[in-house]
C-alpha cells in the first residue's frame, strides 16, 4: 500500500540535472532512508515532494492526490512534514509558541474571533494548550517551553523542530539530514528520538542522511542516488555489499 | 455571555475616553494639540508594526493609506454637510472615519497581493512608489482640491474618537499576537519557508496584514483631517511615511507597546526642541542616529534579538 509514489521525477535547474527519472515508493508505514554521495540530489527530492520546487517531469502522487503544481503550505496540510537540513525554527519565538504555529491549522476560528474572542476562541485555545503541553512532555521539552527556542543546545533544537513537524500530525515525516552537526551522544538520542516517534504515531518516515550508523541502525530500507539517478534500492544489508554504491562512495567509509 | 477581559479593556476605553472630551476645552489648547497628535501617531506607528513588525514585509508607504482615509472621510462628511455642534455629527463621523479605514484597506488589498513576491528592498520601493502614487494621483483630482488643498473639514475630532481608536488598534494587535492564531504572523516573519513547512500560507498572512495595518491608517487619517481642518497631497509625501518608520524602529519592530512610546516620545520631541529653533532638526536627527547605533532593536526592548534580522521581543509583542 503506497503511500508517497514518485513517478519518473526529473528536476533540472537550467542545464544541470539535480535528479532524473527518478521511481520511488513509501509505504504507509515505512522507514526509508534516501541516502548518497553530497549533491546526489536528495535535498532536491525532498523540495520536489514539498512543493518548495517544480518537477520538471514526472508525477508525485500522495494518499491519491496529485502534488505537483500545489503550493508548499497545500501539500503541507495534506499530510507531509519536513525538517530542514540547516535547522530552521522562528528565532524570536519560544518552544512552547513554536509547536502553537504548528498547530495553527486547528482552530476553528478566523482573524474576527481571533481579536474578538467570541464564538469557538477560548475552546480552541484550550483545545490547543491541551495538545501542545501534551506533545511537548510526550518529547521531555515541558521544561524549556518557555525558553527562546533557537537559545537551545543543538541537539534539543532539532528535537524541538522535529516536534513542530510532528504536531501537524503528518502521514509522512520528511528528515532532512537530522544528525548532521551532532556529536556522538546526541545522535544515539536522535535515533532513539525518531524510533519513539515511530512507535507513538506510526506513520511513514523518509529519512536523508550521511552518518551510516544512524542510516544502518533505524532504516528498514534504503534508496542510493548518485548524480541524480536511483542506482540501487534495498535494505541496508543489501546495500552495504552492493558494487554501485561502493564506487559511488569511494574513497568515504562504508561500514 | 462570557465577555474576555480585551473587551473590557476595550469598553472602559470608550467610556473613559468619552468623559475626557467633556473636559479637553479645559486644556491648553496647544497641549491639547500635542495629545490628539500623539493619539494620531500611535494609531499610524501601530498600524504600520502591523505590517512591518508583526508580518515582517517591509512597507515605506504607510503615509498613501492615511492619505486615503483622510480625502475619503473628508469627502463623505462634506457630502453630508456635517458641522461640528449638530446631533448628527456623532453617527456621520463614525460612517465618514469607517468608510475612509475599508477604502484605504482597499488599497491595501490592492497593493498587498501584487507586492507578496517581492521582498526586502523591492517590496520597499514599491511601497514608496505606492504611497507617491496616490499623492499625485489626489494632486491632480480637482474635486479634492488638487495641489490647493481640502479645505472646510469640520472639526470633529476630539479626545473620544482619537483614544477609542488607540484603544482598537491595542485591543487588535494584542489579542490577534496572543492567539494562536496570530502566531502564524510571527512565523511569516521570522521564516517565511519553514512556516509554509507547517501549512501557513504566507500569501494570506501578508495580505491580511496589509489591509488591517493599511484600515486603521486609513482611520488615522480621517482623524487627521477632522482636527487639521485643512489637507493637502504634500502632507502625505513620503517623509510623512518615513516619519513613522522611524517611530516603529525605534519603538522596536514587534514590540506593542515599544511603538507606542516612541510614537509619544517622537510626537513631544520636535515640540520640545521648539525652544532651540534652527537646531531642532539637526538635534532630532542626531538623537535619531545615536539611537541606532546604541540599540538598534529599539528603545524600548527587554530580551534581544538572536539573529539581527528578526524582530525582538517584548512582553507585550
């Protein structure tokens, strides 16, 4: 049961080719890793399935919804989550005030009642505080809710913006090299962060990511492009004796 | 019907401000002047954060919606040939300074949806051309006086209808950044990406930004006009606009009551510099780059920005 079907997807910018033709499928409650050498073109899959770029060609299909040509904050509402690979919360917003944006498109209410506050305000405000401190004692951030979110240690930012995708209550959650800039012991709480997510909400995750530890250790599966071009696909053991991605790869430790 | 405590606020607003007019012809007439004035400018600073501080697009023509609200409500209460003592003037001045906000936000619907692709510098210079626009298109309209000017408004303006829209403007900015709601502005503002990333459209906020700030810009002016009782195009140049810039930078962009000081301090300044005549100007702007270079996030800030590029924070923001 395919949840996300990337369709014979080409991305050109002018003459360069970021990613061609490229097939790939995410099943509703997979954990797919997308990985290969810098500039093989996977932040470029990730801006595709988002909206934040065109396709060239191809289709995306998503829960059987066409997502080419929507704009980013349509396909977001359907259902897709990201975080970004140079993390990207609100600088002047708190933790708490941060997963509140993210709960936006859960009022009922519109700009009148919001400065009015009649009609459904006060419910759906405290239908909202209910769900935010949930989330955030859920992912241990019930003490820093009130700090500046970006003032936080790095490890805790990315928590904290993997929360904010979450509380759109994704079907699919887009990571875009999670542990990058981490240390070793916040990518062990990284991995366990992302398998507690899986357990909690059970939703499909497609992961990019350089640090094989972390790609060996969570992926079920894992797709290898190289120069824009799918060159293998399989689960991790698969792939770790395979000959394409050696090569592409050589010269970088594969363990 | 549980009434929330902002409308409280908001009535006791009204009543008071409605016992004060019963003793403004008390006051020093020039005291008086100062205050409507700074009434007037908190609702143009305010009003402005709206689009510059609150939803971060960069707006230098704040002084073309005044300019709107102030012919539009000018036109309207000389049509209905209101004067200052009749009964009539209460409900006519409430249509005429109504009327001049929706025609201004209007504009503002006008100039918003085009400008949402531009940022930064080119969003501010279509802005400025905008608020140039609408001057000369008003400069050559001879039905308003053109160059010559409106002249004839009736003095209706006073202490009520000046603090009760102050009170509006407070009421709106408040409630919509403390909801989660108008959380979504904010975000806009600080990353327009990522806040598309959790399903806000920033075209919408923008826009929604836009028309409030450029309403009550618009009520502003016919404020304006009924206590100037005289306007003209040159009034509404683009100094005008850069003047309440400056009055929302140095209040702090985002900061509600930040902008209301420094909309109060910048009115009483040039007053106060009065005494010292030919260096009035030089002083004022040479407070004004002193300010900047010491805190450039505004007077009146508490917590400091992290990136210099987002708006600061206040208690109130």
């Amino acid at each position: 049961m395919s949840l996300l079907n990337v369709d014979n997807c080409t991305k050109n910018f002018g003459g360069l080719a970021a990613v061609s033709d490229l097939c790939m499928e995410v099943g509703t409650h997979d954990l797919l890793g997308l990985i290969g050498p810098n500039g093989a073109g996977k932040t470029t899959v990730f801006n595709m399935i988002t909206g934040v770029h065109h396709p060239t060609g191809g289709r995306i299909v998503f829960d059987g919804i066409g997502l080419v040509g929507r704009k980013a904050h349509e396909i977001a509402r359907l259902g897709i989550a990201r975080t970004f690979q140079n993390i990207r919360l609100f600088p002047s917003l708190t933790v708490y005030e941060t997963v509140q944006v993210a709960f936006n498109r859960n009022v009922r209410y519109g700009f009148s009642h919001a400065i009015s506050r009649l009609g459904s305000f006060h419910e759906d405000e405290a239908a909202v505080r209910n769900n935010i401190m949930e989330i955030l004692e859920f992912f241990d951030l019930t003490e820093v809710r009130d700090e500046q979110a970006t003032s936080l240690p790095y490890g805790l930012q990315r928590r904290v913006e993997i929360v904010r995708a979450l509380a759109t209550r994704p079907k699919l959650l887009l990571l875009d090299e999670p542990a990058a800039g981490m240390n070793p012991s916040e990518k062990v709480s990284l991995m366990n962060l992302i398998k507690l997510v899986r357990e909690k909400y059970d939703i499909a995750i497609l992961l990019i990511e350089h640090d094989m530890k972390v790609v060996m250790g969570i992926c079920e599966r894992l797709i290898v492009l190289d120069y824009g071009v799918k060159i293998a696909e399989g689960t991790p053991r698969e792939i770790q004796n395979h000959p394409k991605v050696i090569e592409a790869y050589l010269g970088e430790q594969v363990q | 019907m549980k009434l929330d405590k902002s409308i409280v606020f908001l009535i006791s607003a009204f009543v008071i401000s409605g016992l004060a007019t019963t003793i403004e012809n008390r006051l020093n007439p020039y005291y008086f002047q100062i205050l409507i004035y700074i009434g007037i400018y908190i609702i143009l600073a305010s009003s402005l954060n709206i689009i510059n501080g609150y939803a971060g697009q960069f707006s230098l023509g704040h002084a073309g919606f005044m300019a709107i609200g102030a012919y539009t409500s000018a036109v309207i209460t000389s049509a209905l040939h209101v004067s200052r003592g009749s009964v009539f003037s209460f409900p006519a001045f409430a249509i005429a300074l109504l009327f001049g906000g929706i025609v201004a936000s209007l504009f503002g619907l006008i100039v918003g949806i085009p400008s949402l692709r531009l940022k930064g510098d080119y969003l501010a210079i279509t802005t400025l051309g905008f608020g140039e626009i609408i001057r000369v298109i008003v400069q050559n309209l001879d039905f308003l006086g053109a160059a010559r000017g409106f002249t004839g408004i009736p003095k209706l303006t006073n202490s009520f209808w000046v603090f009760s829209t102050v009170a509006l403007v407070i009421f709106v900015i408040y409630n919509l950044v403390n909801s989660t709601y108008g959380k979504a502005f904010l975000a806009v503002r600080d990353d327009e990406v990522a806040a598309e990333a959790v399903g806000i459209s920033s075209t919408r906020v923008k826009v929604v930004a836009f028309v409030t700030g450029a309403f009550f810009a618009g009520i502003a002016g016919g404020l304006y006009a009924h206590f100037v009782t005289y306007i003209n195009p040159m009034q509404f140049s683009f100094i005008k606009s850069f003047e309440i810039v400056v009055m929302v930078i140095i209040g702090g962009m985002g900061s509600l009551l930040g902008v209301i000081l420094s909309a109060t301090l910048l009115t009483i300044l040039p007053e106060a510099l009065r005494g010292v005549a030919q260096y009035r100007m030089v002083i004022y702007s040479l407070l004004l780059v002193i300010i900047m270079i010491t805190r450039p996030q505004g007077l009146f800030v508490k917590r400091r920005s992290i990136k210099k590029n987002a708006a600061p924070q206040t208690e109130l923001s």
